[in-house]
C-alpha cells in the first residue's frame, strides 16, 4: 500500500460546483496533515493544515478521518481559478519534517 | 510567508555533463532544506534533506555520488547532478524550513531539467 494514495482524477466540474477529494494515508501515528495546491509547472503552494478533525477556510473545507485513516478536501462554489493538482501531504514524524507527498488529484473547472 | 528562490529555472545539458541548481532562501535563515525531484504526472519525491553545515541524509535509493549537496550557509544549498543522463531530466524543487513560521517548508520554483 503506497503511503499516501489519491485519486487522480481529472475532476471536471462546472463553476459553482462543490468537489470533494479523498486522500488515504497508511501511517496510523501521523498526527499532521496538509493539503497542498500545484498549478501547472509551478512548485506547490501550502492551501490547508489539518491538525484535529477539520479545518475550514472560506470555501475550503478538510477534514480527518482518523479511525479510517483518510483526509478530505472539499471546495464549494467552485471558482476557475480552482483548477489545479490538490496535493494530500503527510508528514513522516509530525510537523513540517520530512514530507510524504499523494500523487495529486487534478481539478478543472470551466465556464 | 517567506521566500525561496532557485536558479536557473531550466537547463539542457548534454548526457555526461553536471549541472548545478542553487535555493536560497531570500528573507530567512534554514538550517534545513530538502531536495525534491517530480516526474511528469507523478508526485514530489523527497530526495534529501540539506543541513547547514554537514552531510546531507539521502533517501533510500538515492545515490548520494550523483547526487552532491552541498549546505555551506544558512541562505543556500546547492545539488550537482553529476554525469547526468536523459533518466535524470526531471523537475527538480527545493524546500527551505522557515523556523519562524511553525517550521512550515516553503518551496523554490523548481529547475526543470533536461538531459540530451
């Protein structure tokens, strides 16, 4: 089982639309998570930190799944300039150390 | 949040030749950066984590002979990809850890490399 798996997509949604990815992970003592966003030939941008059960912010909503070992992303009214690859990240020992990186999910929202 | 750079942002170079990438870290100090290397489609691979002032750790399967790194200050970190051939062109990205800021890594723009 790879240590951090995604599905990758792509997601083509209208504008407006909400979209929720998963990202499962395999190490039961990760206490971190982070959601990261990579737009094309770009090096990835920090979107959310997951610490507890969930963390909101404007239309982005993560959430921890803990007993079942997997993240979720969700994005409601869905904005062009969503599109991107969502990044699930663990980190390998807490914190910001060494990080473990899913594969991405790619987003496309059109008109 | 805090700035990394890199440099150059692409190179082609000719199977056998080394090439050298530079990150700094432009408005802070890391005792610690990390290498990446992204293939197309694929996710970011850590390949080592630079430290301030002595050897970097490599990742399992990593050959560190190929892979120089050199961590001489507190703003920069170099990797020479030695010998390179065609396989090694990739999409390389580095981290700076920003104590600072919840030790959050923040990420050069990358060197997209390829090997002829």
């Amino acid at each position: 089982r790879k240590e951090v798996e995604q599905d990758p997509g792509p997601f083509n949604v209208p504008e407006g639309a909400t979209v929720a990815f998963n990202c499962t992970y395999s190490n039961s003592a990760s206490q971190s998570f982070f959601w990261y966003r990579q737009d094309c030939r770009k090096e990835p941008k920090l979107l959310m930190s997951v610490y507890s059960s969930g963390n909101e912010d404007g239309r982005f909503t993560a959430q921890l799944n803990r007993a079942s070992q997997y993240i979720s992303l969700l994005i409601r009214d869905s904005k062009l300039s969503d599109s991107a690859t969502y990044l699930c990240v663990v980190p390998i020992s807490g914190g910001y150390n060494k990080l473990i990186f899913g594969a991405g999910t790619r987003l496309a929202v059109h008109p | 949040g805090a700035v990394v750079s890199q440099h150059p942002s692409r190179v082609i170079c000719k199977s056998g030749t080394s090439v050298k990438i530079e990150c700094r870290s432009l408005d802070f100090q890391a005792t610690t950066m990390f290498w990446y290397r992204q293939f197309p489609k694929q996710s970011l691979m850590l390949m080592a984590t630079s430290n301030e002032g002595s050897k970097a750790t490599y990742e399992q399967g990593v050959e560190k002979d190929k892979f120089l790194i050199n961590h001489a200050s507190l703003t920069l970190s170099t990797l020479t990809v030695t010998s390179a051939h065609p396989e090694d062109s990739s999409f390389y990205i580095c981290s700076a850890r920003d104590v600072r800021q919840n030790n959050e890594q923040f990420f050069g723009p990358g060197t997209r490399l390829t090997v002829l």
